[in-house]
C-alpha cells in the first residue's frame, strides 16, 4: 500500500494505492470535500463514457447534483437509478433491474458503476459491477460510517437470498472508493453513533493487524486516540475523523491484501461479532448491527478476562468509551439468556462442539483469533453475562 498526502484548503485529504490480490488496484480517497474530485477520479480509473450511479432514496439532492455536476464537466454521460432503501435494496430483482439498465444503457465492460450510499448499495453495486459482462468498471461513494470503514472496503459484494442475507455474492473490487466525511453530515445520529462501534473494534484488534500484516500503526494507538477524540458531541465534522477513518481503512486492506478468503487474520475483523449477530436477531434487528456489536465487545473482553486473558480493569475503559460514544454496553432487559444461546449456536462460526470467537488476549489492541469456546460453556457465559 502506498500513501500521498496532500493539503487542499478543506483540510487534509489522502489517497491510497492498493494492490488487490487479484492483481487489480484501488485507489483509495479520503477527505473531507473528496466529492468536488470525483469527475477527475473517475477519469483516472479505466472508466469508459457512461456511468450508471446508483443511489439510495435519502441521498440529498444537493449531493447528487454535486455529483453528476462533477462527471458532466469531465465529459461523461450519467443514468441515475435509485434501489430501494437498506436491505430491500440487495434483493435478486433489484439485481436483475440492474443488469436490465445496463443493457438498455448498452454498457461496455469499461464502463462504469458508480454506487453511492451505505453498505446496502455498495454491496448490490459493487455484485452487479462483478458479474455483468464477466466484470465492469467499479467505484464506490460510501456515505455512512459502517462503508465508510467497512462495507465498501475490502471485495466483499454481495444480495440478500430469501433464504437468508448474503448468500450470493463474489469477491470485486472497486477501482477507486471515494470517502468523504462531510457526506456524513445528513446521517442519523443514531446510525452515525452505531458506525463508532466497528471504529472502536478496530481500535481493540490494531496491535494484533499490525504485528501480522503491513500495517503501520501512528505514533499514538487508535484506542487511546479514541478515548480522547469520543463523546456525545462527536460528529462528522470533528477534525480527527478522516484521519480516524484513513486508520481503519489501511487495517482493513492490510488485512484483506494477508488473508482475503478470512482462512486466518481476516477472523480478527470478527470480534464483538459471534454475539453482535446473534443480539440483532434475538432482537428481531431492534438493536442495529453497531449496537449488538458494541455489546459483543464487551461480551468478548468478559470472556477474556474470565479466562484470564487480559487484565480485568480494560473492561471499564471500554465500557466508558462505548457509553460515552452513545452505544450501550448490555443486552436488553427483553432477551432471554435461551434466546439468545440459540441464537449464538446459529452462528457460521460454529464448528463441531465449538465455536470460534476473537477474545481480547494481553492488552486493549491485541487478539487471538482462535479461541474455542465449547458449545457446553454458551449458555453459562450467556447467563453470566447477562446478570453481571
Ligand atoms: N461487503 C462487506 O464487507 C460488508 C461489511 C459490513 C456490512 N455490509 C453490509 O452493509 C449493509 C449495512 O450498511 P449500512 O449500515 O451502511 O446500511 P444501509 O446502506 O442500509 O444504510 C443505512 C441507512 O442510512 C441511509 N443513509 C445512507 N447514507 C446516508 C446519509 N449520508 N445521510 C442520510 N441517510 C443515509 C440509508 O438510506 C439507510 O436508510 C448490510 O447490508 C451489510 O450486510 C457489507
């Protein structure tokens, strides 16, 4: 991965370059006014003439001539198609509407899917871009903090099946993803606060990234970073969050360029989620995925500090952390302790008599990756957790 930094008069803005496994490269933008660049962007990629943007209904409609204003000056011709808010949004008919307007579009294989919203979008976009014609352009305008840091990094595409979420999809990368953070400034807060939750994750697993992949850690560990940086006031235009963000993107490459296929390093990712999943469905998704996963971290350090992993006194500083960002720290009154064992026993990670889970393992920013948790030990670390 390469890094340049340059000034402009909206702040510090930076781009990355990154080699794919794939032998492809992602150019990666992050700023806090990267939109006015996208024309110039896009025409650094192998784009062709036409762009297919892809957007969600709460796109602000300021944004989006903002967006096509900055494609037309560089010559190219933009079809706006909008997909159904959120998980609607990933469905196999919206894919098959995808494709449909490509065809009518008479897209070439150099031409170019621009997908901007939250990881909904950049999931669909980015799978609709992998399979038509064996492979087209693709650009990704994430606009929540979960893609931002997440969904849009790293290859992962994919829809929704009846069956269940995110059975069809491929590995496809975007040849650019254009963070901005003053796109953030229309989110929910209590969407923007549930995005805070994966950034905090990643500040509890950097040590571990660091010392398995090429990723350089800055002069002060994100954790600490975040204790000082995180509270009720916390918004998109703090001046510490593109770099924030710009650390948790290099983690996420780094570790998708060691392990893309999650056969080893890329579990780390995980942690916070063997509970985190199985909370929202306990909840019936009345916990978003940044909540449950809030409380999975804490999950998880109490399992470490009760095997004895790491020392009991980070799990105050991380609960403090997490209730200072907005994010709750328990399992809901309402869930039971067999609703929610069940619910873990679902979990994909599940293997024979064990499952796999990430614990905390010396200190805050270090993990193991392999833990086994016996699936005899679930319902007692759920029952005494939920009455600690
Ligand atoms: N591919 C991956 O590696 C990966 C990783 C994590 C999550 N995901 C996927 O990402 C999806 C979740 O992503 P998400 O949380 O971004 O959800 P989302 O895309 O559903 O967006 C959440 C809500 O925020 C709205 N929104 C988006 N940007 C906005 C803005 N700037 N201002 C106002 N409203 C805005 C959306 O319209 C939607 O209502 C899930 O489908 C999940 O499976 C994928």
């Amino acid at each position: 991965m390469t890094t340049s930094r340059h000034k402009t008069h909206h702040g510090p803005s930076l781009t990355l370059l990154w080699q794919t496994s794939l032998a492809q490269q992602t150019k990666v933008f992050v700023g806090g006014d990267e939109l006015a660049k996208l024309g110039a962007i896009v025409g650094q990629t192998r784009a062709g003439e036409k762009i297919l943007l892809l957007k969600q209904p709460t796109l602000p409609p300021m944004t989006l001539a903002k967006i096509v204003a900055s494609l037309g000056d560089k010559g190219l011709s933009v079809s706006v198609m909008e997909v159904p808010d959120g998980e609607a949004g990933k469905s196999l008919t919206c894919l098959n509407n995808t494709w449909e307007r490509l065809q009518e579009l008479g897209f070439t294989r150099s031409d170019t899917i621009l997908a901007v919203g939250g990881g909904a979008v950049t999931d669909i976009g980015g799978f609709a871009s992998a399979t038509y014609l064996r492979g087209i352009n693709f650009i990704a305008v994430p606009t929540t903090v979960l893609a931002q840091v997440d969904a849009a990094i790293g290859g992962k595409t994919g829809i929704n099946l009846p069956a269940g979420k995110n059975l069809a999809g491929a590995f496809y990368f975007a040849s650019a993803i254009v963070v901005d953070t003053s796109l953030l400034a229309t989110l929910p807060r209590r969407d923007f606060v549930s995005g805070l939750a994966e950034i905090i994750k990643y500040g509890m697993i950097e040590k571990t990234i660091a010392n398995e992949s090429e990723y350089v850690a800055g002069p002060k560990p994100l954790f600490p970073f975040l204790e000082e940086c995180l509270d009720e006031h916390f918004a998109y235009d703090h001046v510490a969050l593109p770099g924030i963000i710009t650390s948790c993107i290099k983690m996420k490459l780094s570790v998708v360029a060691k392990d893309p296929q999650e056969k080893d390093l890329r579990r780390c990712l995980n942690l916070g989620h063997t509970l985190g999943h199985a909370l929202e469905a306990a909840s019936d998704f009345e916990l978003s995925h940044g909540e449950a996963v809030a409380v999975g971290l804490v999950f998880a350090t109490t399992l470490g500090i009760k095997r004895n992993k790491i020392d009991k006194d980070n799990l105050p500083r991380l609960t403090s952390l997490l209730k200072r960002s907005g994010l709750p720290t328990r399992v809901p009154a309402s869930i039971s302790v067999e609703k929610l064992s069940k619910a873990i026993l679902h979990d994909k990670k599940r293997q024979a008599q064990a499952i796999k889970m990430v614990l905390p393992e010396g200190a805050i920013g270090l993990v193991d990756y392999h833990a086994d948790v016996n699936i005899a030990e679930v319902d007692q670390l759920v029952a005494d957790f939920l009455s600690d």
